[in-house]
C-alpha cells in the first residue's frame, strides 16, 4: 500500500496513473491535506509500505508531516518520498534535513513521472 498525500486531486489522480503505468500492483490511498494523513497512519488501518508527499500544502506542509512522523517510533522508518513542483535547492534541502527518504521534481511528461516513480519503488520497495 501507498499514500499519496497532495492537497491536489488532479495531482492525485496523475500520481496514481503513473504508479499504475510501472506495471506493480499497488493499493493507493490518498489524503489531500497532512492531518488527515496523519490520522489514517495513527487509526491502525495499517501502515503503508510508502508515502508520496507534495512539500507545498495548506495548513501543514509537507515539511511538517514529516518531522511528525519521524517524531513517531512506529513511523520514523517509514519511508517518505517529496513529490513536489518545487525546483528550489533550498526545499530539497530541508525535506532531506527533515528526514525525506527521497525528493523528486513532478516532471510535466507522465511517462518521465511513471519512470521515476519506477526507479523509486525499485530502490525503496525492492519486492
């Protein structure tokens, strides 16, 4: 299972596609805001193998989730990857400071987007 947590439903639904278009079968689940995300990681539904997280979210920041979930013993090894527009170094550089497992730019072309997302389940989801 992976969460994708984006305040955008378009963002959303072309995340899912792209990971639907790496050819694993995945079980998506979404939150459009970082406090609902939280509290489906805290309810016991089950911890998802992998959070795709958008970095510029009203109310809280990508930022912010996940210093609240590196703060939590049962999710601080959870792997998060920033998934965000955002080309500015400076964000890069907090979200791996803030304990991001991996950054990626959202690329304009789905292929290259599915592509990378590949490359990231390949190396953080080996199975």
């Amino acid at each position: 299972m992976i969460y994708i947590v984006d305040d955008s439903p378009t963002d959303i639904e072309l995340t899912t596609i792209a990971l639907e278009a790496t050819g694993r079968e995945i079980v998506v689940r979404s939150a459009t805001d970082g406090k609902s995300a939280l509290a489906m990681l805290r309810s016991g539904l089950g911890v998802p193998a992998l959070i795709l997280l958008d970095l510029k979210m009203p109310g809280m920041s990508g930022i912010e989730m996940l210093r609240e979930i590196r703060a939590d013993d049962r999710l601080r090894g959870l792997p998060v990857v920033v998934v965000t527009s955002s080309a500015l170094e400076s964000d890069k550089t907090e979200a791996i400071a803030a304990g991001a497992s991996d950054y990626i730019q959202k690329p304009l072309e789905l292929a290259k987007f599915s592509e990378d997302l590949d490359s990231i389940l390949r190396r953080l989801l080996p199975s």
